[in-house]
C-alpha cells in the first residue's frame, strides 16, 4: 500500500519560548483560511527531518525563526533549499541583509541618510591598523559588529582608540563599524526615534523610545502634523533593497530635520505581544502581520 505524503501549508521552525504566542496567531491564521500549519520546534526536529527524508511530509512555504541562534537547524534550511520550497525571508535573501557594513554601502548608495561611519575589517583579517582620527564621529561613538543582533559586541559610548582595538581582538572574526551617535529632536515631547516594522507591502511606523524599548503607533494625526510620510518612503526603499517580506529597522529624526537610518534591516523581528510584554510589538500588529503573512501564501495559490 502507497504510503499518502502529507503535505503542509506552511511549516514554521521556532525555539524562542516567548515566540508562542505569535505562533499560536499564525496557526490561528491558517485555520481560518483552511490552511494547515507545522510548528517545528528543537525537541521535534529530528523527528520532522526523518520524516522530510522518507516522504512522509513536506510543505509549500516555509518560515524560518530559529536558525540564526541554533545550527541544529542547518539540515532544515539545506532541506527546503534542495527542495525550492517558498521561504518567507528565505535564507537567501535574508543572508545578505546581514552584513552591516554592506547593508551601509547599500543604504548610501540609494540616497538615505545613515549615521556618520568608519568600517573596519576584522582582526583576524588585518591585525594591526594604523591610529584613526575619529573625530568625526564626535567625542564619544558606538561600536558595532558587523553581524548579529541583541547588542551582543556592542559598545556605546567610546571614546578611543585604545577601545577600539581592544574590541576588534576580543570579537576578533567580525568586521565593525564605528558610528557616530544620533541625537534625535524632541517632538511632543517625545524622541523622534521610530522603529518602523514593514510586512508584506504594509508598513508600521511606531514611535520607539530607545531608552525603554516601549512601542506606540505613530497616528495619522501625528503623521500630518508632524510631516513624518518620509518614514514609510524609507522603509519602502529600504524594502526594495533587502527583498524581504518582513523586517524592523529604526529611524531617527535628528535636529537639522534629517530621517537617519541607524539601525537597517532586523529580519528576526521581536514579536512579543504588547500585552505580555512591556517591550513588545503593539498586539494589533502583531496580529494583522500574522494575518499578511497567511494571506501571502494564499495569494500565491
């Protein structure tokens, strides 16, 4: 008797405890369009790659919210790769967002103002540079890695030199970009500091305290009032650059009225509910991007 392969609609790799909730939203968002859904967690993946193996079970689209923490999930990638499943950012596209010092390049190119910038090639690579004039990053400057998220090898507030070599050998595989600090205006008595979350063609400009992390929707009022359109003409640039289907960046409005790019492209976006987390993602958001992200696959056929 021929085994009947079964084939899901969507399968989502996780492992972030606190990515449940936005998960539970997106299998809600399946079954409301009749469409089916496979979690694949870490204690599931062996299990879910045999049975990938065997044909037991394959999928359409695929989601990937574990890899860039968790190489056990490699094999799954590699999988959906050989296969030419649909990813939702794929690991194609998204790989080639990560690399600051070229999302930089690619940002300037394309016109959009970014922080004041010195690259600098990675220790491993070029050990002993020669003492900078870093004046022009002001008296105090942040270094930032190349790769990764989280503020993990980030240094605010340097002052030297002497810091930045000493960074570059303690993260020594890694590129970084030394960035001078922006200074946002103050607009109803709030920092004009916005992250801006777009998906699927639709873009969510928030106001983002970068003391606090708290978000607030930027309400159109404000937007008028305040000429911030250019948030979402940014973003749009910024979304044809990248090629992905949801990422986060940040802006900041500065005090001679020009949009900063400061933080490019987030494709790991932090969907914590609002309502369980004070740093969270507004729940309407979070909810109509799970509702976006369904609906692309759909739209697809």
């Amino acid at each position: 008797m021929v085994k009947t392969m079964q084939v899901f609609d969507l399968a989502v790799a996780w492992n972030w405890e606190y990515d449940a909730d936005f998960i539970a939203l997106l299998d809600a968002s399946c079954r409301s369009k009749v469409l089916s859904m496979l979690a694949i967690t870490s204690d599931r993946l062996a299990e879910v790659l045999n049975a990938l193996a065997e044909k037991e079970i394959s999928c359409r689209a695929f989601f990937d919210r574990a890899s860039d923490v968790d190489p056990q999930f490699m094999p799954l990638i590699q999988w959906m790769h050989e296969n030419r499943i649909y990813g939702i950012n794929s690991y194609d596209r998204a790989s080639l967002t990560w690399d600051k010092t070229k999302m930089h390049s690619l940002l300037v190119t394309a016109g959009l103002d970014v922080p004041h910038t010195i690259s600098l090639p990675a220790y491993f690579d070029q050990p002993d540079l020669p003492e900078m004039d870093l004046l022009i990053l002001g008296e105090q400057f942040t270094l930032k890695p190349a790769h990764g998220s989280g503020g993990v090898g980030v240094v605010t507030n340097a002052t030297s030199w002497d810091q930045v070599v000493n960074v570059r050998r303690e993260h020594a595989s890694d590129k970084y970009l030394l960035q001078a600090h922006i200074f946002p205006k103050s607009l109803d008595l709030r920092p004009a500091w916005f992250r801006v979350i777009f998906c699927t063609g639709q873009i969510y400009p928030c106001w983002w305290n970068p003391e606090s992390h708290v978000y607030a929707p930027v309400t159109p009022e404000e937007k008028s009032n305040h000429s911030l359109g250019r948030l979402e003409e940014t973003v749009a640039i910024i979304s044809r650059l990248s090629g992905l289907d949801i990422f986060s960046t940040e802006i900041a409005l500065t005090l001679d009225d020009h949009f900063v790019v400061v933080d490019y492209v987030n494709d790991q976006i932090d969907l914590r509910l609002q309502s369980t987390a004070l740093e969270g993602v507004p729940d309407d958001i979070v909810h109509d991007i799970s509702e976006r992200l369904v609906s692309q696959l759909v739209n697809r056929g």
